[in-house]
C-alpha cells in the first residue's frame, strides 16, 4: 500500500476514528484502525466489539492495500507531521512508513486479516433528521442515562417514532430526561441505543442543515453523518413506561430565570460534595424561591425572586440532578410544575412541549 494525502484531514479522521479503539484487548487489532486504499480514496475503521467507526477521504492511491496500525502511536504521529502532505507506504512484511517533510517514522503493522469482521445493515428500518436537531436531542437527554450497570437498559436511551415525531428518552432511577422533535416519518418504531455511542454521535455533528440517516435492524444501528457512519449494538430489555411516570395535575406552578437559579444553586451547595452529602431544601413561597443546605461544615442560604401560581411548597433534591436539568433546558426562562413535596418536579418549557425533566426529590428530615 502506498497512499499520499493532505495532513489536516488524515489528523482529523484519525482523531475521530480513534475514539472507536479498544485501549485494551486480547485481540491485538481491537486496538488499532484498519487503513484501506482504493480507487482514490482511503477508509478508516475502528471497532471495539460494542461500537464501530469508519470514514473516508480522498487521497492519491499509488498502490492499493491494507494494513492495521496501532491507533495510539499512529494518531501520535500524524498529528505531529510538520508538513501538509503525508505520505504512507507499507510493503509485503507490514513494516509501515510515515513520511512528511523532514519527518519520517516506521512502525510494525498488523495484518487486516487480524481485525474482525464489523457488522453491516443491509434490510434495516430507517428515517432521517437534521443534525442540529438529533443533536440537541442528544445533549438535552444524556445526562440522564444511567452510569452504573444496575439495569443495562438504563445505560443507554430509548428512541420512539410515531405519528410523525420523534421521542428520545433517558432515565437513571433519579430523574428522566425527554426529547420530543417532528421528522418525516409515519412509521412507529422503539429502540434503545447505548449512551456512549450517543455520545460519540454528539461528537461528529455540527449544527448544519444537512441530515443524519439512522438505519437500524433488531440488533445494531447505523448512523449515517456525512464521511462517517457508526455502528453499534442496541440495548435489550424493558424500557420503563415513562408516560406512567409523569405525574398529573400540579398544585404549583413556577417561572424562574434558569441562569440565575442555577447561580443560587452553585452558591448553596458550595458545602455539598462526596463526602459531605446533604439534600438541597427548596421553598416555592410569595414568589420567591428560598435554598438551604446544612453539612458537617456548616449552613448555606440563598434566594431569588420568581413567579408562583398555586400552594407554597417545601421540597428536597439532589443539588447535582436539579442543576443537570436546568442547565439541559437551554432556556433563559423555564416552567417547573409541582404537585407536593414528595412528587417528582417537572421542568419544562415556556412556549412548547419539545423537552421534559423530571427530577425525584430527596427527602427532607421534616418530611420523615
């Protein structure tokens, strides 16, 4: 194989590409990116067993090949070449050469032999959305998919299409997170993807018109986001009934400036941290909001004004999960529906129902 292309563009695939790597494996190619050259272009992959990455970039194709690279020590070098070209050769005995400029490097590959086999789509479901819209799907509900293996559904978030819409929903056992945009589907389709491949997704899009091709069938998804596609294996299990979740009928309803209830949040949970846990008391009173948290260090304060319709309420939350979702709204303003002090808050948008948080209180010692 030998290949020459442009240094920025071979740094920057590589870069993302490399995020898909095993860091460590007993099958050696996991940890590695399987370069292959053809007909003027030239494809990564990478693939950890859960999660697969490969794109693709023109390049001048002097001798078409193939070769698995060590991901780590080849990113390393390529990012660092003085030049804007970049030439790759390897020959019959997978020694691989990195030229550029002055700077020239050889490293042992792998035979392409070696790197499993990705799996492909061939008869999937599918639909499309524009990138500015998955993506805010995305990074509004992933921070409340679950971290621990608990329930291994809950690590990843549920996708539901019918009559036309979209819904992404994630929950960890503390809070739920839900996303609802229009696309142009009618079909009714339910799948669970892992948050981190979610998270990887997030990575490569920018905030462009363009689409984004999901394709899906019983056991992996592909997401199709322009040279690059990611493939990954699908959750099994029971995704909780989250519309059974969401309580009714509120007896509080609050209007306050995110930003500055965020601000009064840092400030009253400065003595809040891993070893010094301790809820956060919420008042809803004339409006106002009152905060107040006591730890073995000592008390804090803070209020702020706000609008209230409905019954004064005290609750307790977790400082961490009511500040996730405040800062998950993207809103200068936001609505929060309570319906007592021991019911799940709602926090939802001014003007529509494209988002919804629920965040569970915590107990109070006056509640006990």
């Amino acid at each position: 194989m030998q290949i020459v292309c442009d240094k920025n563009t071979l740094s920057q695939a590589v870069s993302n590409i490399s995020r898909s790597v095993c860091s460590k494996s007993a099958i050696t190619a996991l940890e590695g990116i399987l370069v292959e050259a053809e007909n003027g272009k030239v494809k990564f992959s990478a693939y950890n067993l859960e999660m697969g990455m490969t794109t693709s970039m023109e390049a001048a194709v002097k001798e078409p090949g193939s070769i698995v690279l060590g991901a780590k020590i080849f990113f390393s070098m390529v990012s660092r070449l003085p030049a804007e070209q970049v030439e790759i050769k390897s020959d019959e005995n997978l020694m691989t050469t990195i030229i550029s400029g002055p700077s020239e490097f050889s490293i042992m590959g792998l035979s392409p032999s070696e790197f499993p086999e990705m799996p492909s789509i061939t008869d999937g479901k599918g639909f499309n959305v524009p990138k500015f819209k998955l993506k805010a799907m995305i990074d509004q509900t992933l921070f409340a998919v679950a971290q621990n293996d608990a329930k291994p559904v809950y690590t990843g978030s549920l996708f539901e299409t019918r009559d036309g819409e979209l819904t992404v929903v994630s929950v960890d056992g503390y809070r739920l997170a839900m996303r609802r945009e229009k696309i142009d589907s009618d079909e009714e389709l339910r799948f669970i993807v892992p948050g981190k491949t979610l998270s990887e997704v997030s990575k490569l899009i920018d905030d462009g018109e363009e689409d984004v091709s999901i394709s899906f069938s019983r056991k992996h998804i592909v997401f199709s986001i322009d040279s690059y596609h990611v493939i990954s294996r699908l959750l099994d299990g029971e995704f909780l009934d989250y519309n059974a979740t969401i309580p009714q009928g509120e007896k509080t309803t609050v209007i306050v400036d995110t930003r500055a209830f965020c601000d009064s949040i840092e400030r009253t949970s400065l003595l809040i941290n891993d070893r010094l846990k301790s809820p956060l008391s919420v008042k809803f009173e004339d409006n106002m909001i009152y905060l107040h948290c006591v730890t073995a260090m000592g008390k804090a304060s803070d209020s702020l004004g706000c609008e209230i319709q409905g019954e004064n309420v005290t609750i307790g939350f977790n400082n961490r999960y009511l500040l996730d979702a405040l800062k998950g709204t993207g809103c200068d303003k936001v609505k929060l529906l309570l319906s007592g002090s021991l019911s799940p808050m709602k926090v939802v948008s001014l003007e529509d129902d494209s988002f919804l948080f629920l965040v569970l209180p915590v107990r109070l010692k006056s509640d006990l």
